[in-house]
C-alpha cells in the first residue's frame, strides 16, 4: 500500500518538530554551503524550530573533527551541501548525484541541480527565500558554469586586480 504525504518541504518534517526544539546547521565551506545554511535556518525557523548554531564542515579531516552534540540537549543536527552523510544528522539535503553515510531513517533531500540552495530556496520552502537572480549566481558559482553565462577568465581577473569601488 502506498503512504500519502500529507506535508510538504522536507519529508517528515512535522515529526521531527515534535521531536526536536532546537537545531544546529552543518554546511560545506563554500559560497552554495553558507547560502544553504541561511535558506535552511529561515526554513527552520519558519517550521517552529530555534536554531542555536552552525558550524562549517569540509571534506578531508575537518570532516570526522565534527562534535557528537549531548544527547541531552535535545538537538536536531541538520547537514547542508554536502556529500558525505553520517549518522548524527536527522535531515541533510544535496545537490550531488552520489551520496555516502546516509543512514534509513535520516531525513533527505538528495536533487540534481547545479547547487543545494537553488533546492532550498525555490522547491522545498512554500515561498521563495532568495530572489531568482542571486540563486542563479550561486549556482554558477559552485558549479563552475561561468562559460555558459558569458563570465571570461579576463572579467573575473580584472573585477580582482581593477575593482573599482565607483561601480555598482
């Protein structure tokens, strides 16, 4: 028999609120992480939680250095653009077609495209939490697709080492 969803955002989302007061954010060092981490904390905050913290992670030994938070707290972990679960995270959302570490009974939300907050600011949210144009620079940023929107190796040298604080 198939379930019905009765919820949308993320699966599971009004469980986990009745299990958890508090969250904490674990986003990936980059430019899509930070966004993400803000897109969910406003996700988050919007579904009743209170989050107490964020914390970056990276891959290579900055990813097992990562805390086991007290069991007491009562907190919800929450794992960001990133593509290595574990199993302290109740919900980690991605944007890469593989995943590794992610736990049956971990909330997910694994999507292709061309980075995590595009998902969290215009598909799991009831409204837009960044304007279109930011997302598309985001994305363009972390997926490295500068030729496609006409960026050349010259303007990112030159807005570098000729900025001009004149110009908008």
């Amino acid at each position: 028999m198939k379930e019905i969803l009765s919820e949308g955002g993320i699966r599971n989302i009004n469980q986990l609120r009745k299990d958890f007061k508090n969250a904490k954010i674990f986003y990936h060092i980059d430019l899509d992480g930070v966004t993400s981490a803000l897109a969910m904390k406003k996700y988050l905050e919007d579904k009743g939680f209170k989050v107490i913290g964020c914390e970056g992670i990276q891959y290579g030994d900055k990813e097992y250095s990562v805390e086991k938070s007290d069991p007491a707290i009562n907190l919800m972990n929450v794992l960001v653009d990133f593509a290595h679960g574990k199993p302290m995270f109740h919900i980690m959302t991605d944007h890469h077609d593989r995943q590794a570490g992610v736990e049956k009974d971990t909330s997910t939300s694994f999507r292709h495209s061309r980075s995590n907050v595009e998902t969290l600011s215009q598909i799991i949210p009831t409204s837009e939490i960044f304007p279109p144009e930011d997302v598309k620079i985001v994305s363009m940023v972390d997926s490295a697709d500068y030729a496609k929107n006409e960026v050349t190796p010259e303007m990112v040298m030159n807005y570098i080492f000729d900025f001009d604080k004149d110009k908008g």
